[in-house]
C-alpha cells in the first residue's frame, strides 16, 4: 500500500545562480512534495536546467539553500555535498537532456551497472567480488533481479541482451529512466524526458511516470516542453522566465496566469485586456507546446 505523504521533499529557498555578470537563476524558491509530481517549465534560457544542475549538484549555487528531507526526517543540504553524495547518501537520481545510455552495452547491463554502489559495498571493494564469496553472489542476483523488474516495467524484458545502442529513441528515453529507477531514488529529476517522442510514446512515458509515483511512493521532478505531458500528469506546476519564478501552482492555475500567458505569448505588460481576451484553454496550451521547440540555446551556455 502507499503511504500519501505531501509534506515536502525538497526545499529551494533563495537559490540565485551567477555565471560572471549573468544571473542566470534569480532568487528563486519553491517546494516539491513527496509522491507529488513536479513540472518545471519555462522558455528557452529560463534557467530549468540551470535549477537542475543546482540541485543534483553539478553547479554550486552562488547563493540560497536546497533542502531534502528523508521520510525518517533526515535532512541533506544539497548544496553542500559532492554530486556523487547527492545520488548515493540522498537519493536523488536525474537524467539528462540528451541520452547517456552505455550504447554497446545490453539493456540489463545498463541497469545492472546502476547498482555499482551496492555491489561494491558486497564486494569488499573488490575482495569479495573477485573471489566470489557468498554476500557479494547475493547482491548480484539482486541486483539482477531489479534490473529485470524494471525491463519488464518499461515493456523491454524481451531485449534484455541487446545493445543499448540499437534500441529505437523513444525505448532508450524509456531505459534511461528504469536505469534511475535502479539506483532507488526518493527524488527522480528528468530532464525533458519527452523530447523527441511522438505522441503515442508521450502517452506512454505519461503512464510509466504514473506508475512509478503511485507505485514506488518516491516524488518526481520534471523539466519539460511538451505540454502534454506536463498538464496531463503533473501536480504542481513552477514556471521561470530569464531566471525569475513567475507562476507557482496547479496546471489549471498555472494555464490561466496571466504572467505565463505573457512570457509564452509575447503580450505587452500593459495589455491585460488582450490577456483577458486570449482564448486561455486552447492557444495557451498550443503556444507552450511548441514556442520552446524553435530555438536551441547554445551548447555550453546556461539554461
């Protein structure tokens, strides 16, 4: 049975981020709740990836503090800690814009080699691996088995011994994501994890991601463009603009803001009567669907 726990999981208080003169991430808070799925979205350059890098420790804020909190009631400073520390000692697993599978090796190899952590604390750090003692068997059968029940999860059991790298794009999104699942995350980020797919494969990651809040009771934070996605399955919904959180709720509340409305749709500041004019349902919903996909930001720079 899941435990329904919506007291926050991660804490983002006053988080700015600086590269040289350009303030990429401006005094920006918000909370995720536990078994809540949390969107994060915004135009290109708006800084999500940015937030991202922040939290699972690949940037050092130049200021503010980011909270996780265990269910026990421990709590890690994400700031603080080394980006290895955040995956291992406070469970936060993320993928990535573009896929970072191991291409020539198999799908249960992918999985399997998630799990280093805990086969190497079997293994002695190699001692016991390399004679095969008896603890060190145990976590690999383990470790196999959960890579197996997260093929089957994703619709790949079937593939199990086949490269990585010859799985078609929307499979390989799917993988990615069963891989983090290995590492028994509390906080999941995914970054994008829609891009490229074509609508059926949307609705299925909608299912997957679905399945895992309801099943694994963990909290699932989400970069992404596509729309489809983020209104149908996300519970919370924070929306930047140029490093700026502008829009902080529900997917409805969110969708009739006139602040997003106006960052999506280039209104002038002082039209409110065309904002209240727009019809609000349809063209917000189009316009946040595709006015990210025109333009990629440069590679290297903030985003």
């Amino acid at each position: 049975m899941v435990v329904v726990d919506n007291d926050p999981i991660l804490r983002v208080d006053h988080l700015t981020m600086r590269f040289g003169g350009l303030v990429a991430i401006g005094d920006f808070s918000f909370t995720a709740a536990r078994n809540d799925i949390t969107a994060l979205i915004g135009p290109n350059g708006a800084g999500k990836t940015t937030v991202f890098n922040c939290i699972t420790g690949f940037y050092k804020p130049t200021e503010g503090m980011i909270t996780l909190t265990h269910p026990g009631g421990s709590q890690f400073i994400l700031e603080r800690m080394d980006d290895f520390r955040i995956a291992q000692h406070a469970k936060v697993a993320r993928t990535f814009q573009n896929i970072r599978l191991f291409a020539g090796m198999t799908l249960l190899e992918n999985l399997v080699v998630a799990q280093h952590n805990t086969l190497m604390r079997a293994s002695g750090f190699t001692v016991a691996g390399i004679l095969g003692l008896g603890g060190y068997r145990r976590a690999e059968r383990d470790a196999v088995d959960l890579a197996k029940y997260w093929l089957d999860k994703i619709g790949l059991i079937d593939r199990a011994d086949d490269p990585a790298g010859d799985l078609p794009y929307g499979a390989q999104r799917r993988l990615e994501i069963a891989r983090a699942m290995c590492t028994k995350p509390l906080l999941l980020c995914l970054d994008e994890p829609a891009a490229g797919l074509n609508p059926r494969e949307s609705d299925q990651l909608n299912q997957l991601l679905l399945a895992i809040r309801r099943e694994q009771n963990i909290a699932i934070l989400l970069i992404e463009h596509d729309m489809s996605v983020v209104m149908g399955i996300s519970d919370h919904v924070v929306v930047l603009d140029y490093g700026l959180k502008i829009s902080d709720g529900t997917p409805a509340e969110v969708k009739t803001d006139p602040n997003v409305i106006r960052a999506y749709l280039g209104v002038e500041e002082d039209s409110n009567e065309q904002i209240a004019a727009v019809p609000v349902q349809a063209l917000v919903e189009e316009a946040l669907a595709h006015a990210e996909a025109s333009v990629e930001p440069p590679k290297g720079a903030p985003q």
